[in-house]
C-alpha cells in the first residue's frame, strides 16, 4: 500500500492481525499428538467460517488478469538509513520490508479474521490449542533460490524478540518455545494457562528472514545492504534522502498462489522522498510521481481545479474503506504529573473547535472520532448493556461511577455560548484538580507552576495543522492556559516519541478490524516505560489491563465484543487524548495509466492491486 502518514509506522506491520477463536475450513487431515488429536488444515479463521473455500482461485477484489509491467512511482516523506523496521535503532524504510520479505500467512480486506496459506502451506493446531504448527511450501524460495525452511522461521522469531525492537518481547511474550519437527515444520508452544486464543494467528503475520543473511551481522544494527527476502520485490537501487528502486522479482515463487494472484503487477515501484506532503501534489501534476494520497481537506476542496483533471489526464478519487477508522488525535504524555490527572486532560479538551475547523478548513469533509473504534460496530455508544454493563461493574469505584448512565460525548462548540459554556466548565474541573488563576495564569495551587502546553508534530504534515491550532492556543489563553505549537523534522520528531520526550504530540494509530493482543502494547501498563513502544501516552491503568486481558481470553464473540467495547468506553472516558476527525474514504489521485479493479469490497486504496496500461 502507498505509504501513509500514520506518526506510528510500525504500528501498522502489528495492526494487521486479526483475533478470536479459531475454526478451520477445506481438507484436514488428523494426526494423534501426545494424545491430543491434531487438525492439519488451509487456514485458520475466527468465529465465523473463512470466507473463501478451499480451492479458491483469489481473491474477489482483485483482477487475477490484471497485466504485468509499468512503473509507478510514489511518494515517500523523511529519509531513511535502515532497511529493517523491526529493530529499535535507525530510521527504517518500511515499504521495503513489506515487498521484499514474505509472512506464514495472510488476511485479506475482505475476511481479515482468517489467515490463508504464504510461506505456510498448511496450518496446525491441536484440540488443546497448546501450540500452532506451520506445514512450509515447499516451493517457498529466497530471492537467491534458496528454500525457506524451519531454521529461516525460528531465527527470525528468535531475532524479533532477542534482537528487534523491545516491543515484540512483549508482543510475543506468551510463546513459551519454538521447535523444528523437520525442514519445513516448526511449532511453537504457548505457556501454560495462556488465554490468548487469537496467538496462532498473530504468528501468521511476522515477516521471514535469511537465516544465513545474518551469519556475519548483527540483527539489532541498522543496515542499508538490503535483507534477503522471499517477497514479489528487491530492492534494486537507492540513494539515501532521495529515492529507492524496487524491482518485480522475475522468480517469484508464490505468483501464482490463490493469496497472490493479481497482486504486485508492477515491474518497478519507485519511492521518491520528500520533507512536505503539499510539495507532492505539484510532483504528481509534473509528473514526478504517478500517484498520492490526500490528507488536507481544503487541497482536496480547491487544489485540484486544473487543466490536467478536467481533461482527466489525473484521477481524483475517494474510495470507500471498511477499516476502523485512524484514530488521530492530540496526545498527552501521561508520565508528566501536569497531565496525570483526567479532569486537566478533559478541561483542555473542552478548548478545542472542532466544529469550527470542520467548517472554516475542512469544508465539511470530516467528522469527529468519537470512539477509538470509530466506524465500526464495536464502537461503545449509548449506554453499557448486557455483558458490557457486567464487565463494568466488577470495576465499580475504580472507574467513574457516572459510566453507567452517561454516554461519552464530545464537547460541543458549535456556537459562542456553547464555546463560552465549556471554556466555564474547564475552569471548574481545573478548580477540582487543584489549579486556579495567579496574575491571569491558570496555576497549581501546590507548585505555584502555571499550566503550559507544548504540542508536537512532524514536517510532514504540521504544516497543515497550523491554522487548526490557532484557535485552539486562543481558546486556552482565555482560561489563562498557553500553548506552544512545534513543527519538527520526522526523525527528530520519532527520536523524542521513542524517548518519550514531549509533552503532547499529534499522534495517528490505524486500529485492527478486530483488536486483540495489539491493544496491550497501545494501551497497557507494561509497555508504558519501554522505550519505543506504542503506549506513548504512558497509560498505566490496571482497569484497563484487566479489561484487555478478558478481550484476548473471549471464548466466544459476545463475550468478546462486550469487552472492547468496555475497553473503548474507559479509554475515552479518560481523556487520553484530545479526538481529532476522520473520513469513511482514502482520497488518492492518479495517473490515468494507472488502473484498479472495481468491486463492491470497500478495500481503500491498495495501490498493489492496481496496474499500469499505457
């Protein structure tokens, strides 16, 4: 997929797995292990069967006659030194990663709860779901023809966990062992008691690595001589801060896999890298670049009214996705003792026009995310119900107690007496959490040290949030709050969230169809202090642990379901973070080479699908 904005990068290799229970589909075969009766199967699913049957051709949102060849080239922002976006250290180019190195298995947009046979060609899993097992292809090849086998899986899950950022530790952490069987067989066992039923398929979706490649360096150190992967592309040529070139591996040897098919149809993708996001739309018009994503509302309004759209020599197009949709927001270091406290967090987001911006800036694009699981259906609206109101509950007296019957809203600040009515309310809860005025400066009363705000965000798209943050920084300077607004380059600005050195920052993570066990490193205690994480607001809740553990441990989607969507109302109900906007599309425009399958499948854009007829 083009490159996209998101602050949190990697967050998006780790947000693609799906959780639940697992069913399995097509022809099995059953084998006695240790007793425990043993299903071989095509793939893994969650709660409902998998979509597709054994013996699908591919997928139905794809053209499986789309042409090879052509090139395309993309934007990319920043700059880069590293081609291994799994350790802590260096600035990665990920796109590199997601073409060159392959996965066990892969979901679809279509049916993101089950896992269809990659590098695995079978799946194994015993009655007692004490470990996953994965069945190699045996035509599974490195780019340098070498096989993929069991030792290239363990070292590279062992190299993740020992090696690669300190995250996956974590992530992996209910992994009691990995064992070779043979060449092309590895299982790897669960600790005791572990609940954690979506396991077998988050270990579908790690990338594979070349044992061998690393024989004589180190995985941890930051390297520009690309990885050997297994994947449609390899990188072909690059140039730091300028471009990388990747080419169509001519000996792919899952092209024509069911998973595959219509799939990579470029023979070159090209990334050229750029500093400012509004710099590309006159790159794509001067035909420096064949294609980019729109994220400022008013470019999309009124910066693409030239001769080349209106002869239709570039496309402008919104494509409906059905993701949940980015949660973008601005951000507090909870670490920090000034923003410790829920009602200063609330009291600040109470200064913040959101209305005012959808209509003067965003020409009414957008609307407010009003949950961290906006347009879905597991979204916490109304009031808890049913086993959600349960599950709250047991947490009576360590959650606020008007939970029960009162929905989360968003402030509203439509008119001038509704912003002067919450800029009132602001002040209350400022008073409550032991703030108040000291020469016109809203102060702590203990400390004698007046509130002050620093915001953060990247060149890359602060630009855009300027005129966002004015009246917001007026808003707070009314109740005797000042904010400051810093544009920093992208890599300084990853370094200080890596470090956890801000004090709020514009922050954008893209969420799971289905959460599961991605929500501890976003939102859990124990990834609060590891550098690098994903928990960069510094949440240490034991509430919300508790609630995540029961979401992983849901034995059926009831139960599940009840529990993210408790999860869901006490993060929102803690003012974490101050909502931004979302939209229901991907605006993308294009070279009118450029072709995509059209389909009732709300798939976004992903431009790897598409394909180039001159």
């Amino acid at each position: 997929m083009m490159k996209r904005l998101y602050l949190l990068s990697a967050v998006g290799q780790m947000l693609k797995i799906i959780r639940n229970s697992l069913l399995f589909f097509g022809v099995f075969c059953v084998f006695n292990v240790a007793e425990a009766k043993t299903i071989i199967s095509d793939a893994l699913s969650l709660y409902n069967h998998p979509k597709y049957e054994a013996g699908f051709k591919n997928f139905e949102f794809v053209n499986p006659k789309a042409p090879k060849g052509g090139k395309i080239t993309l934007p990319a922002y920043g700059t880069f030194d590293n081609f291994n976006p799994f350790i802590f250290k260096g600035i990665a180019f990920t796109d590199g990663a997601d073409l060159s190195l392959e996965s066990l298995g892969y979901s679809p947009v279509d049916d993101q709860r089950t896992a269809y046979p990659l590098l695995a060609e079978k799946f194994e899993l015993p009655e007692d779901k004490s470990f996953i097992g994965f069945i190699l292809n045996p035509e599974a090849r490195f780019v340098n023809g070498d096989k993929v086998t069991a030792d290239d899986v363990i070292f590279s899950f062992k190299a993740l966990i020992e090696k690669g950022a300190p995250i996956y530790k974590v992530y992996y952490a209910d992994v009691e062992r990995v064992e070779k069987i043979n060449d092309r067989h590895v299982r790897f066992y669960f600790k005791k008691g572990t609940n954690n039923r979506e396991l077998p398929l988050i270990l579908t979706q790690f990338k594979i690595f070349s044992a061998k490649d690393f024989d004589q360096k180190d995985f941890a150190t930051p390297s520009l001589v690309p990885p050997t992967g297994s994947g449609p592309y390899i990188i072909d040529k690059f140039e730091v801060n300028k471009f990388v070139e990747l080419k169509r591996n001519p000996n792919y040897w899952a092209k024509d896999l069911p998973s595959r098919k219509g799939f990579y149809n470029f023979d070159v993708v090209r990334f050229e890298f750029y500093q400012d996001t509004t710099v590309t739309l006159q790159a794509l018009f001067a035909g420096n670049i064949d294609a980019r994503e729109e994220y400022i509302a008013k470019i999309w309004a009124n910066g693409y009214d030239n001769k080349l759209i209106k002869e239709g020599k570039i496309i402008k197009e919104a494509i409906g996705h059905n993701n949940p949709a980015v949660l973008q927001f601005f951000g507090f270091n909870t670490r920090l003792d000034k923003f410790a406290d829920a009602k200063v967090r609330e009291a600040i987001g109470l200064a913040f026009d959101f209305e005012w911006a959808n209509e003067k800036l965003f020409y009414n694009q957008y609307e407010r995310l009003y949950s961290i699981f906006s347009n879905t259906d597991l979204a916490a609206t109304g009031l808890p119900q049913g086993t959600e109101r349960l599950i709250l509950e047991h947490f009576k007296g360590q959650i606020p107690d008007d939970i029960f019957d009162k929905p989360y809203q968003n402030p509203d600040n439509s008119t001038p007496k509704k912003q002067r009515e919450n800029l009132k309310k602001a002040v209350k809860l400022l008073g409550e959490a032991g703030y108040g005025f000291v020469d016109g400066k809203m102060t702590n009363l203990k400390t004698n040290e007046p509130l002050t705000i620093e915001v953060l965000s990247n060149s890359a798209n602060g630009a855009a949030f300027t005129r966002v943050m004015l009246p917001f920084i007026e808003n707070l300077r009314k109740i005797g709050i000042k904010m400051t607004f810093r544009n920093l380059e992208v890599n300084i600005f990853k370094n200080r969230l890596d470090n956890f050195e801000f004090e709020a920052a514009i922050l954008s993570y893209r969420l799971s169809n289905l959460p599961g066990n991605e929500q501890k490193e976003i939102w859990g205690s124990n990834s609060a202090d590891i550098k690098g994480s994903f928990n960069v607001l510094g949440i240490k809740n034991p509430v919300i642990d508790e609630i995540i553990t029961g979401l992983i441990a849901a034995q059926d989607e009831e139960t599940y379901k009840a529990y993210v969507k408790a999860l869901d109302r006490v993060v929102m109900r803690q003012h974490y973070f101050i909502p931004q906007w979302y939209s229901a599309t991907e605006r993308i425009a294009y070279n009118r080479r450029l072709k995509h399958f059209k389909t009732d499948v709300k798939t976004g854009v992903d431009l790897y699908t598409w394909w180039v007829e001159e």
